[in-house]
C-alpha cells in the first residue's frame, strides 16, 4: 500500500477502544532505518499550554485500518506518553 503525507494529513484518527477522535496527523515519525515508526496527533487542548506540548505519538503497530475517510488506532486505557519538544 502506498500512500502520501497530504493523503494522511486529511483523514480523522479515531481510537476504536474509546471512541475518541485524536484529531488529524500533524506529523510522521521516521526510523533511522528509513521505516514509518508512528505518527503524531495533536493532544488534548488545554488552555495556556502550547499545543505542540501536547501532541501524541502514535505507534505504527498500534494502527488497526487506514481507510477513504478516516484512519483506525487502538489504544488500551491510556494514550501513549507525550511527545516533548
């Protein structure tokens, strides 16, 4: 399967273990060995906070379903840690 950043950028992340939305990709995570290692959803907005503070990482195993409209996450009772500038 082979897909673009501008395609991935447009469809929603959805968590299928609690219903939320995560929001869009904001950004993709490569490995030093060129593979896709995750990609980045804003957080929870909060006000004051910078929201880049907040963004999500999102493990590529952790992708259920990339679909027309919409991209398929499973995430257990937490979300993983948050990323930090």
């Amino acid at each position: 399967m082979e897909i673009s950043y501008t395609e991935l950028r447009d469809k929603e992340v959805v968590n299928i273990a609690d219903g939320k939305k995560l929001g869009r990709i904001t950004d993709i995570v490569f490995s030093l060995k060129g593979r896709v290692a995750g990609i980045v959803t804003p957080g929870e907005r909060r006000l004051f906070k910078n929201g880049a503070e907040n963004n999500v990482f999102i493990p590529w195993t952790n992708i259920l379903k990339i679909g027309n409209d919409i991209i398929l996450i499973e995430l257990g009772g937490k979300l993983p840690d948050q990323l930090e500038d």
